[in-house]
C-alpha cells in the first residue's frame, strides 16, 4: 500500500476538485505554482506459460496443437515475431511441424498516487460564507474558490470557519489533488524445441544365402 504524509494545515475544497488549504499570510505578491509528484507502491508480478505443438504452416498462417489438445488458427503471422529456438531468433518461415513452442507472459502491476499540488497566494475580495472566496491574483484578475461545508480555517493561531475570512486579508491557499492509477505492463517470451529428429532407416547388410544341394547316394 502507498503510504501518505500527513498534513498540517486545514483541508477546504478548490473549484469543485482537489482540496485546497487557507492559511492567512501577510504577502503582498500574488502568484500560482503548481507541482505534481509521482509516488510508486510494490509492484506484482503474475506468471502464464502456455505451450503448443506446431501442426501446420502455411506462408504466414500457423495453426498449433494446444495442451488441451484443439487446434489455434494463428493467421497472418508478422515476419517480426521470432521464436528463441537453441539461441537463435527463428521466424514464421523457420517453425516446422511438430515444433514445441512455448510463450510466457510477465504482467506487472504497479500501483501508483499522483499528487497534484497548486499554491496561490492572493487578496480576499469577496468571501460568501459559507461557501466560497473570491481572491485577487497578481495579474489582476479574480478567481472563485469553493469552501466545503463545515469546514474550520486556523486564523493567527485561532480556529474559525468561513465567517471568519474578511474582505482585504492577503492569504495563501494551497490545491493538493491526489488520483490513484494503476500501471500495467506485459512482458511477452516466446521459445521453443526443435522437433526429434526421425529415426534412420535400418541399414541393409549383405545377406548369405546357402543352397543345399541334394545328395545323391550311390
């Protein structure tokens, strides 16, 4: 599991997404920062091997014997897929029939939290409470700021809600959006046996043959 730092700061929501953090600061600039950070978990590993008997080849076309005994139609074989053969990379046009194959397949899952994390600092103009803030950034525009319901901002060391904020305070309110996501990745092998060789013909010696004779008695 991806573990999370804790935060400090008290948690209000920003524009409908995400959450954004108030803290009164004293600041005459106004400015927007946004960060993102990437944190990974443990990954998984699974493991599927499948094996065939190739049967029949035909140009591209393929068509193999299963463990469960039916029979796969693999057409239009690409020419870029090789098959590890002895140490040797062997395409379409090198299989024969009664080749073993045999593919394995690696998935890997990693779990990972995407954190995104927007500052401003700015001017109160307008404050609605309880439900949204209106702050005047640096470039002289004024943006809307969504407060949840109930939620408590810390004032100079004091804990009070949206009734609190007043028109001209400068503060600094920080977005943080977390989106978990989930990374999969497949790693693919494919190898193989030539078939056994077929047994020789039994060689032909040179054969004796005897004829009796009969024995004529006298």
């Amino acid at each position: 599991m991806i573990s999370r730092k804790p935060w400090q700061r008290i948690q209000v929501g920003l524009s409908g997404a995400g959450l954004l953090w108030i803290t009164l600061a004293f600041t005459a600039n106004a400015q927007v920062k946004t960060e993102t950070t990437v944190e990974e978990g443990p990954a998984s590993q699974t493991v599927k091997i499948d094996t065939a008997e190739v049967v029949y080849i035909s140009g591209n076309d393929l068509i193999v014997k299963t463990e469960d005994g039916g029979l796969r139609h693999f057409p239009n074989v690409p020419n870029d897929k090789t098959v590890t053969v002895a140490g040797k990379e062997l395409t379409i046009h090198d299989l024969k029939p009664g080749m073993k194959l045999q593919r394995t397949m690696i998935t890997t899952t990693t779990p990972r939290m995407i954190t995104t994390v927007r500052s401003v600092t700015g001017r109160v103009w307008r404050v609605s409470p309880p439900n949204s803030v209106i702050l005047s950034l640096e470039d002289g525009t004024n943006q809307s700021f969504s407060i949840p319901r109930g939620q408590r901002f810390m004032v100079n060391g004091q804990e009070t809600d949206a009734w609190g904020l007043r028109e001209g305070m400068n503060i600094s309110a920080t977005a943080v959006m977390e989106t978990p996501e989930t990374v999969v990745s497949q790693e693919v092998k494919r190898t193989g046996t030539m078939p056994p060789p077929k047994p020789e013909p039994p060689r032909q010696g040179t054969t004796l043959l005897i004829i009796l004779a009969p024995v004529k008695t006298p």
